[in-house]
C-alpha cells in the first residue's frame, strides 16, 4: 500500500510504517503497540457464575501460560470428572491474551453452562514472536495437559477433575486457525497425544491469495486481513500457506478426530472461507462430520463483545450440546 493511501482498515506513513487501525501500530524503530486485548482481568471465583480460575506457568523459559477454569458444579459432584476444553483466542496472532476482558467472561460462561473445565492457552504474540511460535506455544499446552492423564501431573486441578479420555478442542478466528492445525498435528503424530473427541471452530480466521465468493466486494477488509497474517508470518510462504489456507494442505484428511462444530455469523465478511472450509473437509477423504451453525445477521466474533444477547446464548448452547453430546457416549 503507498503511504498515505486511504483505508479504513490501515495505513502506513513514515512515522507509523503500518497502522492497523483499531487494532495496532508498528513503529519505524520496530515497536508494536498494541490498541485492543491489553488489559488483565484477574482470576478468582466469577460472582456469576461460580467458576473458578487460576494461572498455571507452563513454561518458565518463555513465560507461556494457561488460564484454568473449574464449574461451580465441581462443590456438589467433587469426585466427578469433567470433559477437558482447550481454548485459543484469537486475534489476527497479533493482539489478545487469555487473560484479557475479551475472553474472562466468555470463558467463565461456557465453563459453567458446558460443565467442563477450560484450558486458555495464552501462547506468544507476533509480529515479536513471529509464526510457528503460537502453534508451538499451543502445541506444548496440549503436552503438558496430557502429561495428566494418569492423574499424577504438576497441576492439582487437572488430576482431580480433568476427563482426559474427552478433550476438544475450540477457539475464535485465529484461535479457531489454530485448533484446526492442533488436530492436524493430533493426526499426524505417531505416538497419541490426546483423546481428541471434536474440534469447535468459530468464525475461523482462514485465508488466501485467489479471491473467493464475495470477497471481491470487501477488497480492503481481504487486504487488511492477508496483511495481519503477513505481518504475523513474515517468514512463511505468503498467503497459500497450508496454515493460512487449508485447501493448500495436503494433510488436511489427517484430522484428528471425527467431530467439527463449524460456527459461522451470518455478516461476517470471514464466512465464505468457511464454507470453504466445510467443502474442503467434505471431500478431502477425511473420515469425520462437520456441522455447520450459522447465526443469522451476526457479525466476525459478536459473542465476545455481547455475551448476553440470544444468538450468543444459542452459540454457546450449541457448544454446551456438542461437547455433551459427544463426552456421553464414551
């Protein structure tokens, strides 16, 4: 993009050699400032929903952690174990965090309304830390989660109420980019990591360099999204990147369980990758099911940002059925 050429979406300058408007600056020494995701929510006991959480470090050489989440229901039942969630955030891979009022509150809700316990992996940042970092970061997360399957790990509260024989695995645009290559990996590993029973993906952030349905009509917001993940993967192979744009990955059929809840918003200009998406799994000979569920006039990630209104409610009532559906059958 020439400097100072207009978009709603971004724009450079001498002083600002990209602005992602809203959502961050890169400095001309280098420096990334953030807009969005920055503030801590501490964990504790939600007044509303009675779910407890912690942070547990992982890994002290990179600082990575996870945010754990227990259900209410963990006082009446203690002996019960319950179905293990892992979550991604998303975030184009360059803003958020697990901790973050973005996803605090979500978390706390699908932890109390699906009765699992919930595993936020906080994985690194780019452009600081540039792409495979926060496939790796998510990678060690799922190792550590199943260095307690015998019910004798480092964290208490995995060995106690952690069902390790139900582990899904969900997240929002990026985070949902990342739960799918997750189950690839969960797939192509020889050795078995986790018992992964579905995978969730929401309004997952998927891309690529040809355009696609009604991309065409949203030129700058396809620029401005090939430009996070540019800026995210600046040592990658572009915008075909098998981790970009599934449809290039020849081991997509690998997938690493049988079950995908698909969630599309209707008005989210992401929805055609989608559906893309749902074809590709479709006829790439993997040998699973992928439900789609479309909220109707919703745009890219709604839930977050209004946890109250119906069409969330329904998301994570969808959510809550898939997870419960699928742990109840084992």
């Amino acid at each position: 993009m020439a400097s100072g050429s207009p978009s709603k979406y971004m724009s450079t300058s001498k002083e600002y050699p990209l602005h992602l408007h809203g959502w961050l600056r890169i400095h001309k020494d280098g420096r990334c400032e953030r807009f969005i995701g920055n503030d801590i929510i501490p964990t504790g006991t939600d007044p509303i929903t009675g779910v407890q959480s912690k942070d547990v470090i992982i890994s002290h050489q990179s600082n990575l952690f996870v945010r754990l989440y227990i259900p209410k229901t963990i006082v009446d039942i203690p002996n019960r174990k319950f179905p293990t969630l892992m979550y991604y955030h998303g975030g184009g891979f360059l803003t958020e965090s697990a901790a973050s009022s973005t996803y605090h509150p979500t978390l706390n809700l699908i932890t109390a309304e699906s009765n699992v316990i919930a595993v936020s992996v906080n994985y690194r940042l780019a452009p600081e830390y540039h792409i495979p970092v926060a496939y790796e970061d998510s990678w060690e997360a799922i190792k550590w989660v199943a260095t307690h399957v015998k019910g004798n790990g480092p964290e208490s509260w995995l060995n106690a109420h952690a069902d390790l024989q139900n582990v899904f695995f969900a997240g929002d645009s990026a985070g949902a980019n990342i739960a799918h290559n997750m189950a690839i990996r969960v797939g192509l590993n020889q050795v078995k990591v986790v018992n992964l029973k579905g995978v969730i993906m929401i309004h997952p952030y998927f891309g690529g360099r040809e355009f696609i349905g009604e991309e065409s009509k949203h030129e700058q917001h396809k620029a401005f999204m090939n430009q996070m993940w540019l800026l995210a993967n600046r040592l990658g192979i572009g915008l075909d990147d098998p981790l970009y744009n599934p449809v290039m990955d020849p081991c997509v059929s690998a997938f690493g369980c049988s079950k995908i809840l698909l969630c599309v918003g209707g008005r989210d200009k992401l929805r055609g990758r989608a559906l893309l998406y749902k074809e590709l799994m479709e006829t790439c000979g993997w040998k699973g099911f992928i439900e789609l569920m479309e909220s109707k006039g919703e745009g890219h990630v709604f839930f977050l940002s209004n946890t109250s209104c119906e069409n969330a409610r329904i998301l994570r009532k969808k959510i809550c059925n898939f997870i419960n559906s699928i742990s109840s059958k084992i």
